[in-house]
C-alpha cells in the first residue's frame, strides 16, 4: 500500500463545487450534489479510527490474543504512514518475550503490549505513535533519538530506561516504575512533565548514562 495514501489530503473544495446556482441550474443536478457533498462529510467523520491506543485514555477493550499465530511475537516495522498508526493487520506483542532485541530505527506504531518483557532492547530512532505499552517490563531498554507520540506505559516498568533525545508528546507513564530513568535531553510537553514530576518513583541515576533522573526531566527536587 502507498504510504501516501496516509497523507494529509489536500482540501479542494471551493464555493463554486458546492453552491447551488439559482440561475441555469438543472434542480435535479442540485439535489445529486447535496447527497454527493452530505455522503462525503459522513465518510470523513464515521471513518473508525485504525489504532487502539493513545496516550491519555484511561481504559481500552482489547480483543482476544491469537496464540495460534507461531509468528506473533517478532518486531515488526510498519511501511503504512504513521499518522494514525495504521496497519494492515492488529500488532500484537502481548505476553511476549522480547528481551535484548535490536529493534532500531523501526516503525512500531499502533503495536499492542500488555505483560511483554521488552527489557535491554534497543529501540533507537524507532516510532511508537498511538502505541498501547501497559504494564509490561521495559527495563534497561533505550529510547534515544526515538518518537514515543500518544503512547501509554501506564502500569509498566521502566527501571534505568533511556530517553536521551526522545520526543514523548502525549505519552503517559501513570502508575509506571521510572527509577534510574534517563530522560536528558528528551522534548516532553509542559502537561506530561508535570504528571512525571509527581511519579514518586522518579529518583535514582541511570547505570549507564550515569544522569539524575530527576533532573534529567527538569523537575528539580520540588515536591
């Protein structure tokens, strides 16, 4: 599938397209391009959205996991356009194993984890926009230079993970174990900064890095 059939389309209608003449104008004509115009703003907006998850909603209802499919648990990367983290095909990576891999500079956006050990994998330059990361094991795993965009870590750990240079836009960590995490550099909005300030988790030095995790998200040590 093209990927830019993922683009943003490019707004062609006009006054003229969608006025209905008074003069020389068949009405027979007329009463087609107010169905016409009407069939296409339903289209638009009944449209289902192709990802499960983004970054704030609180709850989702997840279908039934495939067990059958032996190929399931593998890094994946999209070659659909990621504005809306679509895929051809559900990307689920629940209740896998997955520690240690190489997954850098992939497109995982829209994947799907609950109860996955990603821990010591490498995600760097990799994209997860509208990504569901609940309550799984991200330890040690690193982030640099990658898009996290309307994702959710709520409930995960993600003890001595590395977000050097990462762009978190829209992304929760709720609930999610940070200590020794280490986010220098990372671009986090003013909202999602301040939620992460109250994690009280959010302590330590990272291993690596050897950066404050406190301060390497810009919180200082305010209560």
């Amino acid at each position: 599938m093209n990927a830019s059939a993922f683009a943003p389309a490019k707004a062609t209608f006009s006054h003229k397209s969608t006025h209905l003449e008074a003069k020389n104008g068949d009405p027979i004509e007329n009463v087609g391009k107010m169905f016409a115009v009407a069939a296409l703003s339903f289209s638009m907006f009944m449209v289902p959205s192709p990802a499960l998850a983004d970054g704030q909603t609180k709850t989702f209802k997840l279908p039934p996991i495939d067990f059958t499919d032996k190929n399931r648990c593998q890094f994946s990367s999209s070659k659909i356009g990621q504005a809306n983290a679509a895929r051809d095909k559900l990307y689920d990576l629940r209740q896998c194993v997955l520690t240690g891999q190489n997954a850098n500079g992939f497109d995982l956006s829209g994947v799907i984890m609950e109860k996955t050990d990603v821990s010591g994998s490498k995600f760097i330059e990799s994209q997860f926009s509208k990504a569901y990361l609940r309550n799984s094991k991200f330890d040690g795993a690193d982030f640099s230079n990658g898009i996290i965009d309307r994702a959710s870590f709520a409930g995960s750990s993600l003890k001595g993970t590395v977000f050097n240079n990462a762009v978190l836009t829209g992304t929760s960590f709720e609930d999610s174990d940070v200590e020794n995490a280490d986010f220098t550099d990372a671009y986090i909005g003013d909202f999602d900064i301040r939620n992460l300030c109250k994690n009280p988790t959010l302590k330590g030095e990272n291993p690596s890095t050897g950066a404050d995790t406190r301060l390497s998200v810009g919180c200082g040590y305010r209560k």
